[in-house]
C-alpha cells in the first residue's frame, strides 16, 4: 500500500481547542502526576483504615498493579509521544487522537478502582487496552521514520506490555502475579539504560559546554552496549529466578558496571544545576538497585525492599525529572529547577530510601511517610506545571525540551 493510501493518525500542533490535546505529554504528564498522588492515597488509605481495593485482586496487587502498569504508562506515553517527533521529524499526534488514547487510559484506571463492581475480567480488558494502542502507535511512527535504531526502545514497552497482559492472566487464572511485574519493572530499566544513557551524556555535555568546560562526558561506544546487554541479562535472570545464585551474581556485576558508565558522565562537575543532577542521582539508583537485588538473594533485604529501589528510585525518579524538564522545555519556560521543582526531587529520593528502610526496621509508619514523601513529590510536579500543561504553549527563542 501507498504512502498516500495509508491510514492515517490524525497529528499536528493544534492551533484551535485545547491546549492540553496539542501535545502527548501535556495530558500524560498530567495525568500520571495526578494518577501518581490518588492511587498512593488510596493505598495509604487501604493500609490504615482497610480501604477495600481491587475487588479480587486485592489492595496489595491493585497497589503494585497501578504504579506500574497505571502511573508508570501514563508518564512513558507522554514521553514516548513527544520524543517520537523529534526523532522522526514528523508531527506529534494530538486532537481527538490525542484524546481518545488518554481516554483508554483513563478507562483503565477507572476499572481498575472499581474492579469490585465490574468484574476482574471486564477490568481487566478495559485495563489492558491502552498498552498495545500506544506500542502500534510508537511503532508506526518509528517505521514510518526509518528510525530503525529507536526500535530498541520499543523492547521496552512490549516488555511491560506482557507483564501486564501476564500480570493480569496471573491473578484471573492462577499463577505468579510476582513474574509479571518484575518483567514490566525490568522493561522500564531497559528504557532507562537505552533512553538515561542518550540524554544524560547529551544534556551533561551541553551544560558543561555552556560553562567552558575542557572535560567532557565520554561519548556512547562499545562500553555502553554491553553494559546494557548484561544489564538485560541480569533482570531477565532476575525476572525469571529472583533468589538464584546466578541472578544474584548476574545482578552485582551489573551495578559495578553501572557504576562505571555513571562516573564516565561527569555527574559532579554539574552539581550546581538540580535538572541535571537529578538525571545522574536517578541512575545512580540502578547500581544500586542491582545491589539491591544481590542483596535480597543474600537475605540481607527483603525482595521487596530491593523492588522498591527499583521502582521508586529509578523509575519514578527518572520520570519525574524528565516529566519536569520536557515540560518546561515543550512549554518555553527556562530550563532551570526553581525551590519546588528541587523539592520535588528531594521528596521522592527520601520517599526511594524510606521504603526498602521501613522493611528493615519493620517499621509501618516509616512506610506511610514513603508513600506521603511520593505524593508530596508529585503533587509538587501538579502545583508548578498543572497550569503550563493546560495553558496555551509559549514561543520564545532557542527553548531545547529535551525530550
């Protein structure tokens, strides 16, 4: 089939209606942030008061379900939606496109919340539409770039799109809902091994630029691709024998190996600069979360301990930071931190350390203040960038997004 025969997405930037449909990240950005402080005062909620949720999946699961494959979805759709385009140099999709891929989404969170009423399996087929929709959609725009080198990134996405088509068959059928979502949590430290290792060298190295710097990042070279590739290694042993030997071993070579590339991106030479340093901060939690996770198999933390570092401190804290720079950038404001943005960042690496630390010292209260900590971090995201998101784009000269 033709090029001109071909369906069509409808994109563009939108120069008529809402502002908030003229771009990908403006709705999920949003969203998520929003989604990110509900669904964690809910589970507070269910923890102090026995709040009910999930219907048959209970509030632990519906609880790991929703930060994974709720929030986590949210903020990768609007990044993947705005980076596309720059990749390809094609439009951003947006208008009714726009809005009814957020609607699935939105949908999804909506039966999720009242899996109690509409069934598991009705919620779950609600739940797991939007994932696919957003991966063809990816896709095509990938394709039709001839960017065959971004498809790797599309790896990623279909592992958590299985892990929350397995998460859900799991829980319905009988199985390991516990597979599955390390899956999903794997495919997102590929997305931000893949994504961190292309954007942090690169801002880092424009920054330092700026300044006059003689020293620079090192550039991605073959050293990159393979700690990325025994870095896959390792969370696949992970995903599939979380308390073997070989995952424990597979695990601690990989954040030696992290740690390395992290050092190569010169992290302290911008320590002045709070958008910067929160890319570097955010993936010197992957060394760490491998840590993490050889630990577990030593029984020193708990598995869940070693899931949060992971959850929290790489991929929520890589999301926030780029949630606020792209926002900032899209928008036309100044790529600068201001004294909220900085909290921000502060609340959710304190909320990363205080939940692995409330399973050791076995402490309840220590775990509700993680989750406060989390909202508080992105309910500081709404309070600064809800009205850039919703008002109307601004265009001054030379703004880079950065997505």
């Amino acid at each position: 089939m033709s090029d001109e025969k071909r369906p069509r997405i409808p994109r563009g930037l939108r120069a008529d209606g809402a502002a908030l449909w003229s771009y990908g990240f403006r709705p999920f950005f949003l969203g998520g942030a929003l989604w990110a402080v509900a669904a964690m005062a809910l589970w507070i909620a269910a923890l102090i008061h026995g709040l009910p949720l999930g219907g048959d999946y209970g509030p632990a699961l519906w609880h790991a379900h929703e930060m994974v494959f709720g929030f986590a979805p949210a903020v990768l759709a609007g990044f993947l939606l705005t980076a596309i385009p720059n990749w390809t140099g094609s439009l951003p999709v947006s208008g009714p496109a726009l809005i009814g891929l957020f609607s699935v989404w939105a949908a999804g969170r909506a039966a999720m919340a009242s899996a109690a009423l509409t069934g598991p399996w009705a919620a779950a087929a609600i739940d797991a539409a939007f994932l696919p929709l957003l991966l063809a959609i990816a896709a095509r725009e990938i394709v039709a770039g001839r960017k065959w080198n971004d498809l790797k990134v599309l790896a990623g996405v279909t592992a958590v799109m299985a892990g929350n088509l397995g998460f859900h068959g799991a829980v319905l059928l009988g199985g390991d809902p516990g597979l599955w979502l390390r899956a999903a949590v794997a495919g997102y430290v590929v997305l931000v091994l893949i994504i961190g290792g292309r954007i942090i060298p690169s801002f880092t190295r424009n920054w330092l630029n700026r300044q006059g710097a003689a020293a620079m990042p090192v550039p991605y070279n073959r050293f990159d691709m393979g700690v990325i590739a025994l870095s896959a290694l390792a969370l696949a042993a992970w995903t599939l024998a979380p308390e073997s030997r070989a995952a424990a071993l597979a695990c601690a070579a990989a954040a030696l190996l992290n740690a390395a590339r992290l050092a190569r991106w010169r992290g302290w030479a911008i320590r002045s600069e709070p958008l910067l340093w929160v890319l570097h901060l955010s993936y010197g939690f992957v060394p760490l979360g491998f840590l993490a996770v050889a630990a577990s198999v030593a029984g020193v933390v708990q598995p869940v301990s070693a899931l949060h570092v992971l959850t929290v401190g790489v991929i929520g804290a890589m999301m926030l930071a780029v949630m606020t720079r792209a926002t900032r950038g899209h928008i036309g404001r100044a790529l600068a931190a201001s004294r909220l943005t900085t909290l921000s960042y502060l609340f959710l690496f304190a909320a990363a350390l205080a939940r692995p630390l409330a399973d050791l010292a076995g402490s309840p209260r220590l775990m509700e203040a993680a989750g406060i900590l989390w909202m508080g971090a992105f309910g500081l995201f709404v309070a600064e960038h809800g009205a850039m998101l919703i008002l109307r784009r601004r265009q001054p000269a030379g703004a880079q997004a950065g997505a």
